[in-house]
C-alpha cells in the first residue's frame, strides 16, 4: 500500500479481519419475530421486503390489466369488455406500473435492503422515517385502488386537464392517493442522501462508494427535487375539481399546456427516477460477474448525475403537439439528444468491462444483457422520438407505447430482476434453481420482444394509442402483440414460482455466492440484525478484483469510534491473521 | 469531527444505528435542508404559475392588487420576522442550557403564529364578503378585467399553502413547547428545536416573497 | 464546519432590526411608484436580500456545513429551471391560449 507512508500525520485505526459466517443461528429475520415486529420494524432490511411483497403484488395487479388490455385488442371491434372498462383498465395499468410499481421497485425495495449494507451502516439515517414513508406508500395505494371501486378513472395515467378537471369518477381520489404516494417518495428520497453522506462506514470515500450507491444517490436527487411540483400540479388539479379556481381550465381564463408543463417537469424526470438505479445495478452486477474492475468507474457515477440533471431539461418533448411555442419546441427537442451522451457513456463502459474479463453466465448477468438489448432499442427510439419532425407524426401512436415499454420493462424490469436475482442469497439466504431462472429469462426476453417489436411498426404507419376501435390492417399485429403478451405473462409467472419455491426448499446459499467484492457480500447470508457486528473499514474499492479476498473483510479491532469521513485508513498495525 | 465527545452519545434520545450524538444532529439537520428542498420546489410549482401569469396579464395584477390591504399584509411581515427571532433565541437559549428561556420563547413564537392566523382569517373573510372567491365562485365587479378571478385563484392558493405551512409549524411548535416543558431539551440534546427552526424560517422566507409580490403591486 | 454555533443576542437582535428596516423600506418603495419594470426589481431585490439574510444568520448557513448551502441554492436553481422553461414557452406563443 502506497498510502501507507504518506499518512503518517492523519488518524490511524487499528483493523483486523472479520470472516463472515456462511449461516449464522441469528439473523435479521429470526431475531424479532411475529407479525407485530413486522408491522413496527425500523429494520431497513424489514421495510424492503415489505416493499419488495407489496410491489410485486401490484406488478401482478397491473400486469393483469395488461393482459386485460392486450385481450380487448384481439378484434378491431369490441372483443369482451365495453369502452368505458377499456378506458379504466389502461389508465389503471399505467397509473398501478408507474406510481406503485416503477417509482418504488429499486429505490425503496432493493435500494432499502442493499444501500445500509454497501454503506456499511448499521442502518438508514432516519429509520422511523423510512417505516414512515413504507406506511404513506401503502395508504397511498389504498387510496388509489378505492379509487378505482369508487367511480374509476378513464384520464390515462397523465391526467391532463382540462378532462381531468371535467370528466367523471373518482380523478380526485386518484391525485390525493399519488399525492400521499409522492410524499413517501420524497421522504425515501431525503433519508437515502442523508444516509449515503452521513453514515459511510471509516474509509468509504466516495471514490469507493458502489455504483449502485452512486444511482441511488442521482435517483434520489430527482426525487426530491421532481415530486413536489408534481405534488403541487395534482393539488392544483383536486382544487379545480373542488373549488373550481381554473388555473388550467381555459373556460376560467386558464392555461391547460401550463399543467403539461408542470406535469412533465415532474414525469419526465420520473422517468430517470425509474430507470437510474437500474444503471446502478447493472454496474455491480457486470463488476462482479466479470471478475473485472468497472471500466469508467467516475465516468459511470458521474453519468448517473448527468442524467439527473439533463433529465430536467427535455420534459417539453412530450409536449411537441400540445401548442407550446415553437421556440421552446426546438430548444427541448435540442436538449433531449444530450441525453443519449451520458447513456452510451454508461453502455460503453459497460460492454468495455466485459472485455476480457473473467465472465461467468449465471442468470443475473443473462437479465442484464436482455437488459442492454432492449435498453438499447428503448433509447434510439427515444432519440428518433426526440426529433421533432418525426415526433408530430409518430405522437401518441403505439410507436410511442412500445418505446417506453422498452425502456421501462426491458429496460428497468430487466435491471429489476437482474438485481433480484443477484441479491436473492442476500435477502432470503437461499439459492433459486439456476436453470429455471435461464430458462425465464428467455421467455421473458421473447415474449417481450413479440409484444412489443409489432407496436413499433403499426405504430409507425399511424396506430393510435389508448384507441378501442381500430382498422383492420392493424389486426395482425395486434394480435401477435396479444400472444407476445401472454408469453411475457408466463414468464414472470415462472421467476414468480421459483423464487417463492426457492424460500422453502431451495438450498442454503454460501455468504458469497458470487464472489464479489462488494461489502453487503462480506457479512453472513442472511444479515445480522444490525447488518454487522463489528464496525467495517474499507481501504480499496468494492471492484478492486485484483486483491486478496481478506482485504474486503476488515473492520476496527477494537469498539472505538472510527466514524468521521476524514480518517485514513492505513495497514500499519493491521493484523491480517487475527480473526 | 474527530473529536467526538464521549458524554454526548449517552444521552438517552440517542439512536442505536448513529455512532455519535454529533453524528445523529447533523444527519437530522441535513435531513430538514434537504427536506426543505422539497418544500421550495412544491412552492416553485405555484410560484411559476404566478410569474407566467403575471408576465401574461401586468395589468390585471397591478388592478387586483389594490384590493389587498398593504397594511396588514405588512403587519403579518413584522409578526413572522417576530416570530422567526424568537426560534431563533429558542435555539440559543437551549445551547446555553436556559431551559426556561427555550419554552418562553416556544411560546411567543406559538402566539405570534396565532397573530398571524387570525390577521390572515380576517382578511379572507373580508374578501368573501365582497365576493372575491377563487376561481369559478369569484362574484367581485370591481376589478374591470375578465380575468380578474385568476389573480385571487392564485392568492388563494399561495396564501392558503403558506397559511397550512403556518399551521403545522404551529402544531410542531406546541409539540416543541409540550417537550421543554418536560425538560427534554439541553446544551446536549436540542435537534428538534434546531431543525423545526429550519423549517419555521423557511416559512417565514416563504411570506417575505409572498409580501411584496402580491401587496406591493404598482 | 460543526453545526453547533451559537449566536449572541447581539447578531439575531441585529438580523431582526435589519429584516424590519427592509420591510419598512419595500413598503415606502412601494408608495413612491418607481416606474416599471424597476419596481418589481427592487421589491424583489429587498426581498432576496432579506431571505438571505433570514437563511444565513437565522438559519446559521453562515456557519454551517457547505452542502446545506448548497441544497438551498440548488433548490433555487432548478426552480430558476422550471420558471425558465416555462416562459420558453409561454412568452413566445403566437397566441397566449391556443385554440381557445
């Protein structure tokens, strides 16, 4: 260690290894237990399964109406539910997949689980809050399904006014259960950044911080800086309904491209608040089974921050035909091609990790690289979106639809279940059937493909979205997107079935599966109650492949207090063999 | 920072996951910044609609502004500033481990938002008598412009928010006033006052934008 | 750097006096009708510099950690993005309202 001279003048530690238990007695599930410990826990790892539960619940919830969807859509005419149930069901689907699905699905479950123990904390910096905002995020979601037994909504999940603001059903029940939904994400989004400044183990600079860490970081930033005007333009939308004031109805003397404008200033950096920690996962998933160090380390943390930002930038590309200036069209359309450079930074870095390296396919990477194929489509097809003239035609047809299907399912549901698989071992200490986990991931790559790739083409020769009826050109295709979809429906079924087999017969998973060098792995299977027993110290890198195992599996000698972000760590007085 | 008094973490509104006391009140002030972040940016949201408009339509605003009352709109300004003094000595007073002065100031503070309630009710109950309602209800024939009810949506909704923000800090302050009756707070331990302290003047912040940008119209 | 300062009755005394001096003085302002667009400038100049000062010595950014600072000028600054974007658009319409 070079670092070892040169540090004569700052604080030193004393460190020595702590191996950590394959399978412990104790862990953080058998330490506290019956439902009551579950309902009041300020456990980070608790609070991630509930949402990990609650979240996969309302997948299946809006994969239904997918399904439901896609089913009408067999015949150019009415197949088997009317117009009006048509009308409910998509806005639903979009509506439950976005707010109670995307938004929550890394950050809050995964991200609640992981970020404590890459941080090497004992937990997030406001536990309570964290509970909290699990609560708000359920009675959120109970609002928005009361909504929909109490009159439905038929808005699409944009509820864009002036229809919102005059149509039937429960619109306002709606917006208040996304309001009370947006506030749990900003308190996770509040608590994530205080946790990733505050409590860094002794040693974890942020050179070393993982690039999931670093995602979480960019998303959370968005989440608090995106969702209050969204907050504020759905207030302002209930108090039109309620009280009538008009500030979007053009009959009052209001604007209704100004709710646009609100509205996308907050969705479309949501779109990046869905999709970034997905980046994160993929860098630590790529790291760890290429058994390389990450190529770009800075280039991929700091492409996540510049994805946070530019993604603030472009939100008039939504609004081309809504009769904004054409001034503002051409500067958004300019911008939203930024947008593609800090995203091929990331794809380049990522395909520039896996040269050479040391690649073992095991089925969390297999997830990524369906991600990287459909990701991919997903972003150039942006890029195409992006240019104005083109958008004015292919506006609001299913061109537009199969793009941000493929950002969001291929790409953040790929990320999503790249990232379940990976950290499975961690979370419920015991290993899927690997082979089935291939076997889905490619039924769910085709079945993905056959939905989606047809929207492309009927959307590009005028199909509209969100229509009931159609021509019957457009039956064929229609209908192979139908199949498409039942495909892609088993094959979620199937992670579905084996990831719950594997909680009661699958076998006991080893503290590190994979081998990484990432700190969550360098505790037992499944961890401890307070994630570690003694306080971790990190001298190199969570992808530094090219060191010895021990060197990640340090933590203070003796219970002092380490804490303090400028203390350097050095190997004097370090005693490797002492366990 | 790295002298971390060992004393500190004794103190029983410790947490378990924090290593330090100094740790705990810095993570919690962080918090409540980045917290207060959010609550700018959901202001922003009005406060945006509030510049196109007025960028559309100056003359409305400068006709509409006349019918607010400059005087006690300037009164509710010296009422907050007031108010945010007192937190501020409630925060000073509990460093110095004053434990009477941290609840008597709470105290001033509490009844100097409730000034600024009651001023505020009475102005709006003012305007409902002219029939100056937001939006679609506005009934109000003096102000010759069509657009006239924008202007008092928009007053309504700003004053409304600010005045909702006015009342949870209230509540947070009784909270607070209940609590150093209890003796819970000292030089060691004072991170509630310190961060609802934060909020308080982000909310008097909020008023002195308010102030000018509707009452002061010319 | 450590957030415990604690300040002398002198300073919020002080900030206090000054925040009323200003409040008084945007009122006079007002009443003497400096001619567009200046009056806005200047309301709204009084008003930026009171708030800082609300935030810097009531708020202790003045002695505080950087990055607090930081977050309330962030803030600042993407509300700046939001207003700035909007009248992109909203002050270059060839009609205010489109269509109606």
């Amino acid at each position: 260690m070079d670092t070892a001279e040169s540090s004569s003048t700052l604080n030193k530690i004393q460190v020595q290894r702590f191996k950590p238990d394959d399978n412990p007695d104790k862990h953080y599930l058998n330490e506290e237990t019956g439902l009551w410990s579950w309902l009041t826990t300020v456990d980070h790892k608790k609070i991630g399964i509930m949402y990990l539960a609650s979240i996969t619940f309302f997948f299946f919830i809006g994969g239904l109406m997918a399904l439901l969807v896609r089913t009408e859509l067999w015949t150019p005419a009415k197949t088997f539910i009317e117009a009006n149930t048509y009308n409910q069901l998509f806005t639903l689907h979009g509506a439950v997949m976005i707010f109670l699905f995307l938004v929550p699905s890394v950050p809050a479950a995964l991200g609640n689980f992981i970020l404590p123990l890459q941080l090497g904390a004992k937990d997030v910096a406001f536990p309570r809050l964290n509970l909290l905002s699990y609560y708000l995020y359920l009675a959120g979601s109970f609002i928005a399904v009361y909504a929909i037994f109490s009159g439905g909504i038929d808005t699409g999940w944009t509820f864009y006014t002036p229809y919102s603001s005059s149509t039937g059903g429960a619109v306002t029940t709606m917006t208040f259960g996304v309001f009370v939904i947006g506030f749990s994400s900003i308190l996770t989004g509040v608590n994530f950044i205080t946790t990733i400044h505050k409590m860094r183990a002794p040693g974890l600079t942020w050179d070393k911080l993982p690039l999931f860490c670093w995602g979480l970081y960019a998303t959370s930033i968005i989440q608090i800086l995106a969702t209050p005007v969204l907050a504020i333009t759905l207030a302002l939308v209930a108090m039109e309904r309620i009280l009538g004031i008009g500030i979007f109805d053009p009959a009052l003397g209001g604007d209704p491209v100004l709710y646009q404008h609100f509205f996308w200033f907050y969705s479309h950096p949501a779109v990046y608040i869905m999709i970034v920690p997905g980046f994160g996962v993929v860098s630590e998933i790529i790291s760890t089974f290429s058994k390389k160090h990450i190529f770009g380390y800075w280039a991929i943390a700091l492409s996540s921050l510049a994805i946070a930002f530019i993604g603030f930038l472009v939100w008039g590309h939504h609004m081309f035909v809504s009769g904004q200036a054409t001034l503002a069209s051409m500067v958004f359309s300019f911008l939203t091609f930024l947008v593609g450079i800090p995203t091929g930074i990331k794809m380049f870095n990522w395909t520039a990790t896996l040269y050479k390296g040391s690649i073992k396919l095991a089925s969390p990477l297999l997830y990524i690289f369906g991600f990287f194929f459909l990701f991919l489509v997903g972003g150039l097809t942006g890029i195409v979106l992006g240019s104005i003239a083109l958008d004015v035609h292919l506006h609001d047809t299913y061109y537009v639809v199969a793009h941000f299907h493929f950002v969001m399912v291929g790409g953040m549901v790929m990320a999503f279940l790249a990232g379940l698989h990976y950290w499975w071992p961690k979370i419920t200490g015991k290993m899927y059937n690997e082979t089935m986990a291939k076997i889905a991931c490619g039924i769910i790559f085709v079945g993905f493909n056959v939905t989606f790739l047809p929207q492309f083409v009927m959307g590009s020769q005028g199909m509209p979205r969100r229509y009931f009826n159609y021509i019957e050109q457009f039956q064929p295709f229609h209908q192979v997107s139908t199949i498409g979809s039942y495909i892609l429906g088993l094959g979620f079924l199937m992670v579905f079935y084996y990831l719950v087999k594997s909680i009661y017969r699958g076998k006991q998973a080893p503290a590190n599966p994979w081998g990484s060098r990432a700190l969550e792995w360098q505790i037992s299977a499944m961890p401890p109650l307070h994630n570690f027993h003694h306080t971790p110290v990190i001298i190199n890198g969570p992808y530094d492949y090219h060191k010895p195992m021990e060197e990640f599996q340090l933590g203070l000698a003796e219970s002092g207090n380490g804490h303090g972000h400028d203390v350097e760590v050095t190997k004097e007085g370090e005693d490797l063999s002492a366990e | 920072m790295a002298n971390h008094s060992s004393s500190a973490s004794e103190s029983r509104f410790m947490q378990h996951h924090f290593v330090d006391a100094d740790q705990q009140f810095d993570a919690a002030k962080m918090g409540m910044w980045i917290f207060l972040v959010t609550e700018i940016l959901f202001f922003g949201g009005l406060f945006a609609a509030y510049v196109v408009y007025r960028l559309w339509y100056p003359e409305l605003f400068t006709l509409a502004s006349e019918e607010l009352n400059t005087l006690w709109g300037g009164v509710n300004t010296v009422v907050l500033i007031g108010s945010s003094l007192t937190v501020a000595m409630a925060i000073k007073s509990a460093q110095l481990n004053q434990k009477k002065n941290i609840a008597i100031n709470l105290g001033i503070t509490l009844a100097l938002a409730g000034v600024f309630m009651v001023i505020k009710y009475f102005e709006w109950t003012h305007k409902f008598h002219l029939g100056i309602f937001p939006g679609e209800f506005y009934s109000f024939e003096g102000i010759d412009h069509p657009k006239a009810n924008i202007f008092f949506s928009l007053y309504y909704l700003m004053t409304g928010l600010h005045g909702i923000h006015v009342v949870i800090g209230m509540g947070l302050m009784a909270w607070l006033l209940w609590r150093s009756l209890k003796g819970h707070f000292n030089s060691e331990y004072y991170t509630p006052v310190e961060i609802t302290g934060l909020y308080w003047h982000l909310v008097d912040i909020i008023w002195i934008f308010l102030f000018p940008l509707f009452y002061l119209i010319d | 750097m450590s957030g415990h300062h604690i300040s002398t009755d002198k300073t919020l005394l002080g900030v206090a006096g000054a925040l009323l001096f200003l409040t008084i003085l945007t009122v006079g302002v007002h009443y003497i009708h400096i001619p567009s667009p200046w009056n806005i400038i200047v309301a709204m100049g009084i008003a930026i510099f009171k708030a800082t000062l609300v935030a810097m010595f009531f708020m202790n950014l003045y002695w505080d950690e950087q990055f607090n600072s930081l977050l309330l000028i962030s803030s600042i600054a993407f509300f700046a993005l939001l207003v700035a974007f909007t009248l992109l658009d909203t002050l270059f319409r060839p009609e205010i309202m489109p269509g109606f």
